[in-house]
C-alpha cells in the first residue's frame, strides 16, 4: 500500500513550513530580545484568529482561504476545524510569554523540529508497515530532534535534554483531540521549567 498522492502533496508544503517555525528557537539562541519575539508571535496569532473567525463568518473569504491554503489543510482542518498553524502560533506565543529563555528555546524548538521530525519518520514507517499507526521510529526520532535542540541552543546538560526529549514524544504519541504541536511544545517547555526551579533551589 502506498500514500495517496494527494496527501504527499500536502505534507511536503506542511511540514516545509513547520520546520520554518525552528526560526524562533534559532532566532532566540542568536540573541534576538524574547519580548520582541513574544510580541511579534502573540501579533501573528492574532491574525490567525481573524482568519479564523472570518473563514467561518464569509462565504466568500472562507472560498478564497481554501483556494489559497487549502491543499495545506488536514480534512478535520479543512471542515471548519482550527489551523494546526494556528495551534503552532499560540502555544509558541504563551510559552514566549511565560516561560525562561531556555524552556522558551527548548519548548519551541522541540514544537518545530521535534514534532516534525517525529511526522517525517513516521510516515517514513508507515509507508513501509502500513496501518500501524503511531510509531516507534516516530517517537525516537522526536526525543532525538527534542534532545539535540535542548542541549545545542537551550543549554541543558546531555541527560536534562534527552529527558526534555522524552517528555516530547510522550505528548506527542498519544492520538488525542488535542494539537499536537500544543502538546510537544507545552511538554519541553514545562519538563525544561521544571528543571531550571529544581536548579534554583
């Protein structure tokens, strides 16, 4: 069995634009102020939500969205459901807003590189061991990404970052409603503050 072209097509863009997002992570490495990257994302969000909504008040602007982005979109995405880019966008903003430089780098970059690598593996397996679902190449892939990001930009010592790593891919496996580029991000950014707190005391 093989992927239906029509889904190829769509996760080659998606997952082009999803590792795009790794700029943040490098961008706060680099030096570029959190507050500016936090605002400039908590901005960018709220164009998403403007999107969001008007998608679903106009006909028309939902029939121009669809013909602009929608061979991007996941059919739950596509039927009325929130954007993943979205999801990305808010979860990216708060862990900004709220969270230490490094949870913040490690948190964002595990979101960007983590989850997507754990999404290219996967259907990398997939295609050779159809039907089975989450995979373990998936997960390993995801701690790995997670880990070298936590330990190469954010910091952490080598057994702290493959422990962020962890966390990642445990958010990230369960098939759960709930986007996951909110739980991978969420999961390194709270393993990585839970850590800095046990530091400081």
């Amino acid at each position: 069995m093989t992927v239906p072209s029509v889904v190829r097509g769509r996760e080659v863009p998606r997952k082009t634009l999803h590792f795009s997002t790794a700029a943040i992570p490098v961008a706060l490495w680099l030096g570029v102020p959190q507050r500016h990257v936090a605002m400039a994302l908590v901005a960018l969000f709220g164009v998403a939500c403007v999107v969001e909504v008007a998608r679903r008040r106009s006909a028309t602007l939902a029939t121009q969205f669809h013909a602009t982005v929608g061979g991007l979109l996941r059919p739950h995405e596509a039927a009325n459901g929130i954007t993943g880019a979205t999801w990305l966008l808010a979860t990216f903003a708060i862990t900004c807003l709220a969270a230490p430089l490094p949870a913040a780098i490690a948190g964002t970059w595990a979101g960007a590189v983590g989850d997507g690598m754990a999404t290219v593996a996967g259907r990398a397996w997939q295609r050779a061991h159809p039907g089975s679902g989450k995979t373990l190449a998936g997960s390993v892939a995801c701690v790995v990404a997670a880990a070298a990001g936590a330990w190469w930009l954010a910091g952490f010592t080598v057994p702290v970052a493959i422990g962020i790593g962890v966390m990642a891919a445990a958010a990230e496996r369960p098939e759960v409603a709930l986007d996951d580029n909110v739980r991978v991000t969420g999961a390194a950014a709270l393993a990585a503050v839970g850590v800095l707190a046990v530091l400081r005391t």
